[in-house]
C-alpha cells in the first residue's frame, strides 16, 4: 500500500470494531449502531420475488449502489402454506426454492449489507391477501390482524417458527439483522370512527420480545394520515412518495427526539390488469430523494428492486376502500410483473433511477467504506417461437382432479382439501350434471362472482370472448352484481354445466377489504329461468406442481374455442433469461415446467412474462398454456418487459 492510501473498510469491520456491544438505537435525533452514527441508506427486496439464484446478483447490486441495508417483507402464507405445514426453504411446497429466508439473511451479511425485517404477520406488499393464508378463513368468528384470540394463537404459532429462524441472526447475536417492524401501516384500519385495537400492536411486540428479539422494534405509516398506528415506546417511520418536507416534518413534531426514517419512500408505483402502466421520472425521483436526506432522514427504497409477482400470488385493490370484499364491484387485479418502474428492472437491470441513486448517496454518505462494482447484467435472450403440440380441453383436465361433493355454492377456501386448508389458488368449477336446458334459457348467478366465470354446456363455452376494457362490465366478470347470460337458441338434454371460477387475487390493502375474501361462487344461488340449481361437485383445479406434472392424454391441437391447456416443448442448450410474448393470446396463465409462472390478459399493461434461466434446463422445457378463449398456435419470445394498454 503506498503512502497516503487509505484501506478502506467494510461495512461490518467499521461497525463492528471492538466488538458488538449494543445493536440499532433510536435513543439519540441521530441513529447509531454499535454506538457509532449511521444513516441508513436501505432498499427493499423480496426474496419471495426474485429467484434464489439470483439473490446475490441483487443484493451485490445493492451494495454498489451505496446502500448499507436491505429490507424485505416475510410472507406468512407461503411459509406456512397449509394450516400447520411450513416451508422455510425445504417444507416441499411449490415455492420451496424462493423460501430460505436464513440463507437470505446471511447471504445478505455475505454482501455487506444490513438487513431490515418486516415481518408481519400482515405485510400488504401487492401479494394475495397481504401476505396473510387464506385458510385463515375457514376459522368461524375470526377477526384478522385484531387481538381476537383464535388470530392471535394462530400468529403466536407460526412465529414461534420464523422467529426461531431469524432471532440468531440478528445483529448483537452476530447477524445482519438490525430492525424489525410491528405489524404494517396499522394506521390505515383507523376508520375516523372506532377505536384502534392497540392491544394487537401490544402484543405482537410481546410476541418478538418472548420469542428472543432484542433489536430495534418500529412501525411505519404516511404521517399526514396520522399517527393511529404506532406504540408509545416504538419508534415511528413515514412512508409517502411525494412533499417529504410535509410528511417528515410531522415526524418530526410527533417525535422530536427520534431520528427520522422513511420506511417506504415509493421510486414508482404497481400496476393494476386493464389500466395504464405507471411510470416516474427520474428528476422528480431524484428531487424528493435529494429533499429526504437534506432533512437529515435515513431511507429506505420501496422497491429497490420489484420482482415479479410468481404464480397466483399477486394482490388486488378495491377502488372504493369503504367496501368489503363482499360488495367486490371495485375490484382491481394487480398484474404478475412487479418491475414497479423502480431502480432496478423486474429483470435487474440498472435504470437511470440506479444510476441518480448511486449519485445521490455518494454525495451524501461521507464514511469512507469498501464498495463493490457493480456486476454485470444477466444476458436475456428470446428464443425462436415453438409451435403449440398439444392440448388437454377443460373436460379432460376436469378428469383427472379429484372432484368434492357438494350440497350448496361454497368457496374454494371451504373446500375440505389440502389437510383440511381449502384451496388457496387456481380456479374452482362447480359441476351440474344431468341437466336439461330448454333454448333461449337464462342463467343467472345471484351476488358478484368472484372473480371471473366461464360457463359451458357440454364444453361449448357460452360466454362472450374479451377484447375490450367495456367487456369487463358485463357478465363473466366481479363489476356486475346479479349477473346473467343468455344460453343459446338451441335445447340440452342430460347435459353438464360447468361454471369455471378464477381467482385473480385477493385484496392486500386496507382493514375491512381483509373479511370475507372468499373465492369462487358463494353469495347466492345460481339460476336458469329463475329456477334454482343444485350443482353436484366442486372441482379444484390448483395447477400445482404435483397435479400439473401427472396430466396425460395430451391431443393434436384443435385450437378451438374456450379453455383449454396447449403445451409448447422448449429445447435449449444454455439457460438464459428471457420474457414470454403473450400479445397473441387473450386471457389466462403460463406454466414452465409444472411451475405457475405468470398470469396474462390481452388488454394489458403487461404484455409480456418474465421468465428467468433458473426456471428452466439444459434440453427440453415444457411450457403450457391456460387460455380462456382463443389461442395462438405459436409461443413467442421477446427480450423485454412490454407494456400496451388496448382500450
């Protein structure tokens, strides 16, 4: 080393020198860690978003962007994804390979960066059902994230198991966690009316304190919504995207002697099917950053780096947060791609938000600490298209899922399957055989659907194809309440009824949106010429890994209309990412080998699927396709996220 040179040190050396004696504190206007200062220069990103191959790639990422600290959510219902069952990394269940969360963690350290858990219960984060399982619905009375006892002892179970998990990682043990969040934006269950229930808050803090956390406890809510989320001894955090003078500043008035930290400081924003995609501009992005750390606040980038939104697991909205999921009209899905239009592209990218970030904190940050280049990008492809080879019609799917006898309209979640957890996801048909329907008959379904509904007569789909926005507001579709469908000029004797029901995702934000998120049809009866019918079975239909992989009797496409599986083969020598094109399909889900990978529909934003080289193999990939309607006869491929709107 010549003269004059400086070594510089890691994250870790510099905070850790002397020995770890006490971890994050909020006792002084200015956090420190280990009795050093610190401003926290942090990013989010869900592990349960990115594939574990990648974690690395992202958090180095991270850390060549000058942030010191990583957060992400835990989301309860896939760790334990059936009543009692959990997978932290190796519990079996379709998401096994995104669930290590201690590999994480420690991969996290590995990396130089701190690590800011939230753990819930309740997380939001545009995931089904804000990261809560849905079998929690099949307890009678239960009231969610309430100080309701039977939720409580349900929460007390399950983090009893992460917490074992995550507590010898923390921070002053030697880990890389130096925080943990109570709960999330509590204070938007605050109706102006009632009381908050504080018990709940009060306990969730007992619960992490009796099962060994000892680091620094927080919650986080917008300030000019108020403060009706937070506990007397807890520091407070913001989360806002915009006038952080405003939002910090009453922070600051609610606790003057804390140090200030934005929890969520929004870079973009997510995307709901059938509207426009959301975009922001780097110079306000860099504006309102500048602005934050001028007022002396720590941050935390939400997203850093969005991911994607695997499977059936994407949230929903309501547009009218007074409503229950009951009264469903303002329903509004979230898309599968979560690129959030943050720092980071959906596929790791940089953006020129990275690089106004990486700018911004170096300016900023003044301790003289070892940083990594920033790697190189993961090389996408788009591979030849494939021709469609195969395809299973609903009926023969139908065949081979094992069918539950029924005596009224239930929901998929009160389905006695899956250790008596229900179904979480997928679609759900409910089967009426032996029918006899007269021509120009009516079917109507009493209540709103929940979400989307096909109806076939002896697999003739009857329904109207989609192709524009309007088509949302009629029948088939959660916006019409008391639906009906003219069934033909034509007259059935002994014919099958099929009422294919999807759930397209369950409402995450909000507090009385989380009651009632029941799926399929169960508000009411269903009609043909106002006489009511009795429907003989439930069949679930969850295109899991271990029903998906045990299909047979593929035929030569027919390429006909309504729903059916059609199956592509993918033959590559090398793995590479890539984005499937689905601009020639209209509506439905993609499956790469037996994994759910993707939603689609063709009014957009998102026209195209990401799917990353560590979901596919050396040779031959399998690639289904659901589609509701009418299909392509090619799988194509394309080197980008796409985004189209069709009106």
């Amino acid at each position: 080393m010549s003269k004059g040179t400086l070594k510089l040190r890691t994250l870790y050396e510099y905070f850790t020198e002397g020995g770890i004696k006490t971890g994050l504190s909020d006792s002084k206007p200015q956090f420190t860690l280990n009795n050093k200062d610190i401003v926290i220069y942090s990013g989010a990103l869900h592990y349960f978003r990115v594939p574990r191959e990648y974690w690395k790639d992202r958090l180095r990422k991270y850390r060549a962007a000058g942030l010191n600290a990583v957060e992400t959510y835990v989301p309860w219902n896939l760790h334990e994804y059936q009543d009692g069952v959990y997978d932290f990394g190796k519990g079996g269940s379709d998401f096994q390979d995104f669930l290590d969360i201690g590999e994480f963690i420690n991969l996290a350290k590995e990396e130089d960066l701190f690590v800011i858990l939230r753990p819930g219960p309740y997380i939001c984060a545009e995931w089904d059902f804000g990261g809560l399982p849905s079998w929690l619905l099949r307890y009678e009375g239960i009231k969610l994230r309430t100080s309701e006892p039977q939720y409580i002892k349900l929460v007390e179970r399950y983090f009893k198991k992460l917490l074992n998990i995550v507590c010898p990682l923390q921070f002053t043990r030697g880990g890389a966690i130096i925080a943990f969040q109570i709960e999330n934006e509590y204070g938007n269950v605050y109706d102006g009316v009632n009381e908050i229930d504080r018990k709940y808050l009060e306990k969730l803090k007992d619960i992490l304190h009796q099962n060994g956390v000892v680091e620094l406890l927080f919650t986080s809510d917008t300030p000019s919504n108020g403060f009706h989320g937070t506990l007397s001894d807890v520091l407070a955090t913001a989360n806002f995207q915009n006038e952080p003078s405003k939002e910090l500043s009453l922070l600051k008035k609610f606790q003057p002697n804390k140090p200030l930290m934005v929890m969520e400081y929004w870079t973009g924003w997510f995307d709901h099917w059938a509207e426009k995609h959301h975009t922001r501009t780097v110079e306000n992005f860099g504006s309102v950053l500048e602005d934050i750390l001028n007022f002396g606040a720590s941050i935390n980038f939400y997203m850093f780096h969005g991911g994607t939104n695997w499977g059936f697991l994407n949230g929903a909205n309501l547009e009218d947060k007074s409503l229950t999921a009951i009264d469903n009209g303002g329903f509004q899905p979230d898309v599968t791609s979560y690129d959030y239009d943050a720092p980071l592209s959906e596929a790791g990218d940089y953006t020129d938000k990275y690089n106004k970030t990486k700018e911004i904190i170096s300016k900023y940050n003044k301790l003289p600490i070892k940083q990594p280049m920033m790697p190189e990008i993961c090389k996408r492809i788009a591979y030849p298209n494939i021709e469609i080879i195969g395809e299973i019609s609903l009926n023969d799917i139908i065949k081979q899922n094992q069918a539950v006898q029924i005596e009224k309209m239930v929901p998929m979640e009160l389905l006695n399957i899956n250790n008596n957890s229900g179904q979480s996801y997928g679609y759900i048909v409910y089967r009426k055989t032996n029918i006899d329907i007269s021509k120009n008959s009516i079917l109507k379904i009493e209540g709103r659907v929940c979400d989307t509904v096909l109806v076939l007569i002896n697999g003739e789909l009857k329904n109207k194809i989609i192709t524009t926005k309007d088509d949302l507001n009629g029948f088939g579709y959660w916006r019409v309440k008391d639906s009906t469908l003219e069934l033909g000029d034509r007259d059935y004797k002994n014919a099958t009824l099929d009422l294919v029901v999807e759930n397209w995702g369950r409402v995450n934000y909000g507090y009385l949106q989380q009651f009632n998120q029941f799926k399929g049809i169960w508000q009411g009866n269903v009609l043909i010429n106002k006489e009511v019918i009795q429907f003989n079975e439930a069949i679930p239909l969850q295109f899991d890994k271990k029903s998906t992989k045990k299909l047979i009797d593929w035929q030569k496409p027919s390429f006909t209309v309504g729903p059916k599986l059609y199956k592509g083969v993918l033959n590559i020598d090398e793995p590479k990412d890539t984005y499937i094109d689905m601009r020639d399909w209209i509506k439905g889900f993609v499956i790469v080998n037996n994994f759910v990978l993707a939603r689609y529909l063709t009014l957009g934003p998102q026209q195209s699927a990401y799917l990353p080289a560590p979901l596919l193999k050396k040779g031959s990939n399998d690639i289904f396709i659901f589609e509701h309607f009418t299909p392509a006869k090619l799988i194509k491929f394309t080197q980008d996220l796409i985004h189209e709107v069709r009106e």
